[in-house]
C-alpha cells in the first residue's frame, strides 16, 4: 500500500517563534517530494512532526486516511533519517542495519539477506565487522541510510542525508536513492540544501521560508514559473538577476522598460489579474542572459555593458557586468576571452523575462510551460496512482508480525 501523507494547517510554535505556519501540503501516495528552503526555515520541524517527534501545536497529520497527531512514532511506520544521524557505538555495522528487522522478530535468514542487500546498494560490503568509530563520516552517514531504508517503511523522511558525502559519493548515491525510489516507490519527503538534488531527485519540490510554503510544483515548473521573487531567487544558480522595471500598457498591448530598453512582453505570456501599469522588478536567470556573439535568433534584445568580473567554471563562465547601472550576471560559453572592464553586447530574448509586482513580488506574468515540462509532469502524477508493482516481492517475504517493542527506529 502507498500512503499519502497530507499536512491540514499544521503550525509548530516554540515559545513565541513559530517554526512552522499554517502548513498545507499534501505529498501523493509514492512520491518523492523535496523539501527546500534557507537555514531555519522550518525543514526538520516539518520531518520531525510527521515523524512523530514533534505534537504540532495546531493542525492535523494524515499518513494514508489515518490521522496521526496522537500516533506514536513507533506506530507510524515512518523511517527518517536524520540531519544528525545516530548509530549504536557498540554495535558494528551490521548489528546496526539489522537492529530494527530483529526488534521486530524477522527471521535470521531475512535479516542477512535484507543486510546483504543493502550494504551492497550503499557500498558498505566491505565494512560490515566495523564499529561506527572506525568509519569515515560518509561512511557512518551511509549507515544511518541503510538503517532506514532496510525497514521499507510506509514513509520515509531523509534530512539531508548525503551532505557529509565526497562530491562523488554525492552523485553516486543520489542516482542510487533515486533508482530505489523508482523500484519501491516509497512515499519519501527529502530535505537538501542542493539545488541538483532538488532538481534531479523530485517529482515535486516545495519551498519553506520563514516557516511558510511558497509553493509546490514539478521542479520544470517552478523554474519557469516561479510564484513569487523568493521562489525565483532560491531555486536556480546563479541566482535569477533582479532589476527594477515598469510596466505600461496601451491598447490592450503591455510593454516594459528595464535597463534602458523598452519591449512588448513576449508572445504566449500573459499578466495576471493583478498586474496593475507602473513599477515592477524585472527578472532575467543568467542564462538568458546572453554573450551577444553566442545568441540565438530569438534574443532580439541588445544590451551594453561593462564587463566587472568574470568567473571560469570550467565548462562555462559566469559573467558580472555593469548594465544601465544594475550589476547583472549572465553564463558565457568557456573561451569567450572576455575581460574585466570590456565592453560587452548581451542579449536577450523577450520570451524569457519574469517579471514580479515591486511590492509583494508576487509574479504577474504566467510564462507557458515548455511542453516537454508538462509531459514529465503528467507522467509523474499518473504513475502515482498506479499499483506498487515490482516492491512487491520484498515487501512479501514473510515477516513475523511487528510488534514494536522499541522506538528506537526513529530515535
Ligand atoms: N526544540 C526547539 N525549540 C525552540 N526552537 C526550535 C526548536 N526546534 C527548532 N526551533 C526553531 O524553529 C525554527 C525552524 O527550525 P528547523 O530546525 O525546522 O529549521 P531547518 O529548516 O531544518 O534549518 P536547517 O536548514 O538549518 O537545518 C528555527 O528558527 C529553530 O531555531
Ligand atoms: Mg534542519
């Protein structure tokens, strides 16, 4: 069975902050939704109340139909794996992977194999005889993994579980976790400060700031639409580029005018009820944001600047300049031989601009979502309504029946 998890105006306060605001979210039955947002934004409060670590101070918790706020985490099946992960000290790693399939009676036979299996997916064969003390960090953090994923719970909830990983640990296990995600489909929300992550990982994405969702969409969609400048700002490296604008609009046609050049808005977009003529802030992402010589015919848009400081990544190199008195970045191709101080043409093509009220930088213009976006999207929706077919054949096996002794699965 897959299990929705849904969050009805959940608030957690502390004392007088509130870590969390009248959350509302509903995470669909296998899906695996990322959970984004700066430092203290209300990420693990959110885990720790679906784990059952936190009474939220208002709201409901569902985990399928059933409502949970009085459910112990031990009655949840819910696995979670922790920012600060805990492995038992004295036992060596492989008493640490089976502790929890033997404090619910399965058998030794199950228990090796299940073992077996997962040291194998996280690479950690080798180190079975091992102490948690005689293992790298990224090692331990493996094992904290393995002890969750090993339960094949209803639910799991990972925070930030490959932070203290290599850059190639990284890669490596984010494509291991999502092939098993394809395989079980277990309902998973993951917390990560890594935009790859969130971009790569996600069926969905949803944006925590100061304790309130921004908004939650397939990540094609909060990239090309994002619904507020905090959004726009947050998802996408370097940041989106953000310029004071205004907005004027005459017989039925809108136009707008930002460093220096005045443009209709591109075809297919459209202002939303709310757009009102006058001042608003224009965005551009850098990579819109163009080396004239290596643009397309669709940036119709030219714009001189000063070049300020370039930054090769290698494969590219990110551009600062100076532009009708706004500091902007934009991506260059890697030998483009520009220097600090040059004179540069950008260009830009009209189709792509965001653009946000001055105020409450809500979005005002919805821009079409490519149709590749929309594709990915719908097959992500459809297969969360289809059977749990092939995490069928471990889930079977013959476990004894739980009869949870301990909480220590989830502490
Ligand atoms: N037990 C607690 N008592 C008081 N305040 C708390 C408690 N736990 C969390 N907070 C506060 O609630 C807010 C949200 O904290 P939380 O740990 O959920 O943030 P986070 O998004 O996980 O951040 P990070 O990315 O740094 O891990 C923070 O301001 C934090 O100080
Ligand atoms: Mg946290």
């Amino acid at each position: 069975m897959l299990s929705e998890v849904r969050f009805e105006g959940v608030h957690k306060i502390f004392g007088t902050e509130t870590a969390v605001e009248d959350l509302n979210l509903t995470v669909n039955a296998g899906e695996f939704l990322v959970l984004v947002g700066p430092s203290g934004c209300g990420k693990t409060t959110t885990l720790r109340m679906l784990a059952g670590l936190e009474r939220p101070s208002y709201g409901r918790i569902l985990i399928g139909d059933k409502l949970v706020n009085n459910v112990s985490p031990r009655f949840r099946d819910v696995a979670m794996v922790f920012q600060s992960y805990a492995l038992y000290p004295h036992m060596n790693v492989y008493d640490n992977l089976a502790f929890g399939m033997r404090a619910r009676g399965a058998s030794n036979d199950l228990v090796a194999q299940r073992v077996r299996e997962t040291a194998e997916v996280l690479g950690l064969g080798h180190l079975l005889q091992r102490r948690p003390s005689q293992l790298s960090g990224g090692q331990r953090q493996r094992v904290a993994l393995g002890r969750a994923l090993i339960r094949q719970p209803q639910v799991f909830l990972m925070d930030e579980p490959l932070s203290n990983l290599d850059a190639g640990l990284r890669v490596q296990m984010r494509a291991e976790l999502s092939r098993l995600h394809q395989r079980f489909r277990v309902t998973t929300v993951y917390v990560t400060h890594d935009q790859v992550e969130a971009m790569t990982m996600g069926d969905r994405i949803a944006v925590l700031n100061a304790g309130r969702l921004q908004q939650v969409d397939a990540p094609e969609t909060l990239y090309d639409n994002p619904a507020n400048m905090f959004v726009a700002g947050f998802i996408g490296s370097p940041r989106m580029n953000f310029v004071p604008g205004r907005l004027a609009s005459s017989e039925g046609k809108a136009s707008v005018s930002f460093l220096g050049i005045t443009t209709p808005l591109g075809t297919g977009a459209r202002l939303t009820a709310g757009a009102a003529s006058g001042d608003v802030t224009v965005g551009i992402r850098p990579e819109d944001l163009m080396w004239r010589p290596a643009a397309g015919p669709d940036c119709t848009l030219t714009l001189h600047a000063e070049v300020d400081v370039v930054e090769p990544m290698g494969h590219e190199a990110y551009v600062t300049a100076l532009c009708a008195g706004e500091t902007v970045t934009s991506r260059f191709p890697p030998r483009s031989g520009v220097r600090t101080q040059e004179s540069v043409e950008l260009a830009l093509n009209p189709a792509r601009l965001h653009l946000f009220d001055a105020q409450s930088g809500i979005t005002i213009l919805q821009r079409p979502v490519a149709a590749a976006a929309e594709t990915l999207r719908s097959v992500g929706e459809a297969r969360t309504n289809e059977p749990a077919e092939g995490r069928s054949e471990r889930h079977r096996q013959p476990e004894a029946p739980l009869a949870p002794s301990r909480s220590e699965e989830i502490s």
